[in-house]
C-alpha cells in the first residue's frame, strides 16, 4: 500500500520568500510522482509531473524534485507570491492498477502574505 | 468541452435518500475517475473507467456506492441510502488515453455533498 504524507501541514511566508514543500511516499517502486494544486472552492491543478527516469521538473517559479531512494518529493517556489496561496498535493500511483489511479497527500496548505 | 463538468455543485439531502453525481469529461478523453476529498481525509480513489473496460472499482467503500459511464463520455456516481459519513466533496477527472497527457489528470470543481 503506497502512503503519501506531506510536511509542514500549513505554511505562511511574507511575500518574495523561496520555500520547500516537502513530500514522502513509501512505495520506492512509484513510477511518476505528481504535484496538484487546489484553490478553494476548486479541483485540483495539475502543476507538474516527474516521471522516474527524471530527477527534477520545471515550470516558471516552480521546480519538483524527485528522490526514488529515499522515498521523497520536494516542490520549490521561488519568490512566493500572494497568488501562489493555495493547498499543495502531492500524489503518486496505487502498487496496484494502473492509470491513474493515485494516493494523494493531505495537503499543505500555504498562505503567502503581502 | 473546454474542462470537466460535475453537476450539481452542491447537494443537501437527508441520510437515507438516494443521490446522482454527474461527471462530463473532456472531449476525447477515454479515461474518467473518481474521488472523494473528505475533510480530515484527503483524497481518496473511488472508481475508474478506460474506454470500454469493465470499471475498476476497488476504492468504492461500500456497496451504496455504483458508479456508470455511458457511451464511453458522461458517467454517474450513485449513492443509495445516504450515511452522514458520506458527506465530502465527490472530484471527477478524466485524462487521455496515451500520449503526453495520459499521465496528466484534469479535474472537475467537485460536487459537495451534506448528508443531514
């Protein structure tokens, strides 16, 4: 059974600060790992996907990091905006079936103030 | 169309009674899922459909929970005789069958639902 779990569960940083959100996953065997943002009120916002062959993703000010053998995850955002508020999760695929079916993390729920 | 639509965007209902989710997918996509975002919970995986394959149903929680997709597009979520513990957000994704975006889900603004 795959078992995600993230840290910190909240976060509040002035605007323009780098931060970290942190991830882990227990199933070394993960074969893609996604991060997902939601807004209130919202789905979820698919922000990047590393597969296992790749160590990291970029997209603007984010970058995803992908460790397989130590069963971690980080997502950099780089000079936060009040924008960027929201829940991160991370999500990666059930041992058992395929597509995508995934085991998300309960979030990190992040407060970028002005 | 343009995302994934989930009807309707909220539901009350009183526990015991009967309730239908709906999902449409983007256009094209041939594979659909669902999830339940309970608070304290997260996310959990429901029920999965690809293309004319029989559903892969192992996350339903119990047997109140059925779920179909017909012709392949739009797909209903039932839940029979309604249980407070029901209450949660029901999200809705699709994603296409291969290709760069297979592995990429797209997901509805959810269906809320309140079981008093």
């Amino acid at each position: 059974k795959q078992e995600v779990t993230q840290i910190p569960a909240a976060l509040s940083v002035p605007e323009g600060e780098n931060l970290v959100l942190n991830c882990s996953f227990t199933d070394s065997a993960i074969y893609n790992l996604q991060w997902f943002r939601q807004d209130p009120g919202k789905g979820l916002t698919s922000l990047l996907l590393i597969q296992s062959s790749q160590r990291e993703q970029t997209s603007g000010r984010l970058n995803a990091s992908l460790d397989k053998s130590s069963g971690r995850s980080t997502l950099y955002i780089a000079a936060s905006q009040p924008g960027d508020s929201a829940t991160y999760l991370c999500a990666g695929p059930m041992p058992t079936g395929g597509g995508n079916k995934l085991t998300f993390g309960t979030g990190t729920q992040l407060k970028v103030e002005l | 169309g343009a995302g994934v639509s989930q009807s309707p965007s909220n539901k009350v209902t009183e526990k015991g009674k009967d309730v239908e989710l709906r999902c449409d997918p983007i256009s094209g996509h041939t594979a659909l899922y669902w999830y339940r975002q309970s608070l304290g919970q997260g996310l959990e995986f429901l029920i999965y459909f690809q293309g004319n394959s029989a559903p892969d149903k192992s996350g339903l929680p119990s047997d109140r929970f059925s779920a179909e997709r017909t012709g392949g597009s739009v797909s209903t979520l039932t839940i029979q005789r309604t249980q407070q513990e029901d209450s949660a957000v029901y999200l809705c994704a699709s994603s296409p069958r291969q290709g760069a975006g297979a592995n990429v889900l797209t997901f509805g603004a959810g269906s809320r639902l309140t079981v008093l």
